[in-house]
C-alpha cells in the first residue's frame, strides 16, 4: 500500500507498541521539520531569558523567589513539548475522529468560565484557578478545536472525493461549530481571542476553497458587527479605553495609555544592541505592567536592541514559512486546512502582540507565541506544533 496511508502502515501512529522505534532510520525522527522544532524550542529559550529578567525583581508576584516565573516557564514549555510529542504520534487523522469530544469538552470548559469557578485577571473574566498557583485559559484550546472542527466539516467530502470543493450547506455547518464558542468567549469578554478566532475562520475558509463570496460577507458583517458593537455600548468601559488610546497615543498618558507609551519608551531606549540582559531601566525599575506577559517583546527591545527584537521575529518567520509550506505539500485537504488555520493564529496573535508595544496595534491582552510566560497558552502552541509535524511526517515519502 503506497501513498497517504504508507507511514501509518510501517507502525507509525497509535497502533506502534511504545516509542522504541521513535528515531529508526525510517520513523518519525527523519520526517520531522526541524527548522519549525529548533525556531520553536529557540523562542521558547529566549521567552525564559526573558521572563526571568522581567520578574526576578519583581517581589509582589514572584513570592520572593526571583526563580519562580523562570522555572514556571521552562516547566510550561517542557510540558507543552511533552503535549507536541504526544500530537504526533496519536496523529492528526486520528484526532480528526475525536473532533466531537475535543469540541465539546472545549465548550464546556469556556461555559465553566461563566460561572462561579471562573476568575477576572486584567478586566478579562476567562481564566478558571485550578489551585497551586495555577490557572487555566480554556479559549486558549479553543482556537486548535475551531482549527480542527472546521477542517474536519469542510474537508470531508472533499477529500472523499465527492465534491471539488465545499458547498454552501457545509461552510454554514463549519461557521456555526465556530460560532457557539466565539459567542461565549465574546461575553467573558475576551475581545483578543475572539479576534484570532476571527482570523483563523477567515484563513480556515481560504485554505478549504470555498467561495471567496464567504470571506468578503464575513468581512462585512464583521465590519458592520463591530459598529453595532460600539454602538450599543456593549464593549467593557476598559475596551473602549483601550482603543481610544490606540486612536490617540496622547489620551490619558498616565492612565489607560501608560502602558503603550512605556513599551515604545523601553523599545526605543534599546537601540541596535540593547543595553545588554538584566540592565533595561525599564524593565528594572518595573515602569511596564505584565511584563512577563502581554509586553515581554519590551524586554527584548529594551536589553537585546534591533538585532534581540529582530532575532524573535526572524524566528517566528521560520515557524510561519514552514506551516505554510507544510499546507501546501499535504496531499489531502484536511491537512491543508489544520495547517493554514495554524498560519493565521500564530501570524496574526505575533503581529497583535508586537503591534500593540510598537503603538501600531490596540492593546489586546494577547500572548507572544512561545515567548510570553503562560500555561495554557505555551500548551496550545506546542499542540499545534504537534498538528504540523504530524500533517508532514503523514504526507507520502515523495511528497
């Protein structure tokens, strides 16, 4: 048997007994994308340095241990690597068939957040405390369950053969199975992931070739969406803040424009080379909010300059142009499809985070892939490393 099944037939997946073949010379090892693993694994190295210089003053959250966020992190990316391996060997066709429950136990987890377990951190009730210090962001889950829900509707009959291309019946099926938890997370609110939802439907329904009249009514109504939005004054008063800030740099500068305007002082302060790793006055003297978070490109521009910020980007890239070129040498839809929603998350929510320090974007409360300190977020990313290596270590060995 030759073609897309060749590798699940050699052992590959979860029929193989153990991992003792995991690096033979025919297994996984010699099919993975390195470049996309190393770009990764680099982020997510220079995220600690980062992460560490960011809080190791910082004794109001770091409990007196200047360790206690860095060792967080490395724990953070060590499991999230372990929950990339984990993807690739069960594989991306067989977690296509466990689509259901992945979906289901991704709404019920946003719906858990509506409720008394739920937890407010930054004006942003989405968070559940799961105790010991550590907390989970089920929305986060929910961008790899849109990713995979949809690609499962849409691809269906295509790459059974049956259609060209999808028809109008089943893009509305896959826009519903997005919107239900779009919806929910809306009313947590979490304006930010809702956006990178948003953007993976629209890279989700250019990738399945369903008919570009979707993206421009969806991008219409998104447009007349947002008015309505603004216009019933249903946005949080801290939203609108956030965006008249945006419209106006020099609104409120001590207020709701503090932030921004302390990530463009700690960026341009860094120059060409930065003032070298632990000598930020910015970032010493503690004058930029959630640091270690949604502002930890600051940290890069401030101590590493152009050429550390540069660098974050450049391999950000990296992950970027190999997604893509793993959707477009997958031989099936299904593939394609989990591949390109991939792009648009990890491409938009990159260009939102570094946007939004550079004053070019509204501030968002979005993650730096790999970089950012955060559980539930590091978990997400490195599955969806997991989709990618398994679409390509899966494709024929001609591919």
């Amino acid at each position: 048997m030759t073609g897309a099944n060749s590798f699940q037939v050699s052992g590959y997946g979860p029929q193989r007994a153990g991992w003792t073949r995991l690096f033979a010379r025919d297994s996984l090892a010699r099919r993975l994308d390195w470049p996309i693993l190393l770009a990764a694994l680099a982020l997510s190295a220079i995220g600690s340095v980062l992460v560490f210089s960011a809080t190791r003053n910082r004794t109001e959250i770091n409990q007196g241990d200047p360790y206690y966020f860095l060792l967080r992190h490395i724990l953070n990316t060590g499991i999230g690597f372990a929950l990339m391996l984990g993807t690739v060997w069960l594989g991306h066709r067989t977690l296509r068939t466990a689509v259901p429950i992945l979906y289901g136990a991704s709404v019920f987890l946003i719906l858990m957040v509506l409720t008394p377990l739920g937890s407010t951190v930054n004006g942003a009730h989405s968070w559940i405390v799961v105790g010991g210090g550590f907390s989970l962001q089920p929305s986060e889950f929910v961008k790899v369950t849109i990713i995979l829900g949809m690609a499962m509707l849409l691809a269906a009959r295509v790459d059974a053969g049956d259609k060209p291309y999808p028809d109008q019946r089943t893009v509305l099926q896959a826009l519903g199975l997005a919107a239900v938890p779009m919806l929910i997370v809306m009313l947590m609110p979490d304006l930010g992931s809702v956006m990178v939802m948003v953007i993976i439907v629209l890279g989700v329904l250019l990738a399945s070739g369903a008919s570009n009249r979707w993206v421009f009514g969806l991008l219409s109504a998104g447009a007349i969406g947002a008015i309505a939005v603004w216009q019933l004054h249903i946005l949080d008063d801290y939203q609108i803040a956030r965006f008249a800030a945006f419209a106006n740099p020099s609104l409120d500068p001590a207020g709701v424009g503090y932030n921004t305007n302390q990530a463009r002082i700690a960026i341009g302060s860094g120059g060409l080379t930065g003032s070298g790793l632990f000598h930020g006055s910015q970032t010493t003297g503690q004058f930029v909010p959630e640091q270690q978070t949604d502002f930890v490109f600051t940290v890069a521009g401030e101590e590493l300059g152009f050429v550390g910020a540069g660098l974050i980007i450049l391999l950000l890239g990296v992950v970027l142009w190999r997604a893509c070129r793993i959707a477009r040498e997958t031989t099936e839809l299904y593939g394609t499809i989990v591949a390109a929603g991939i792009v648009a998350w990890f491409a938009f929510q990159s260009f939102e985070n570094i946007g939004m320090t550079l004053g070019i974007m509204p501030v968002t409360g979005l993650p730096l892939p790999f970089v950012s300190y955060g559980g539930t977020s590091m978990f997400a990313v490195w599955v969806a490393v997991g989709l990618l290596q398994s679409i390509r270590v899966q494709r024929p060995m001609s591919a």
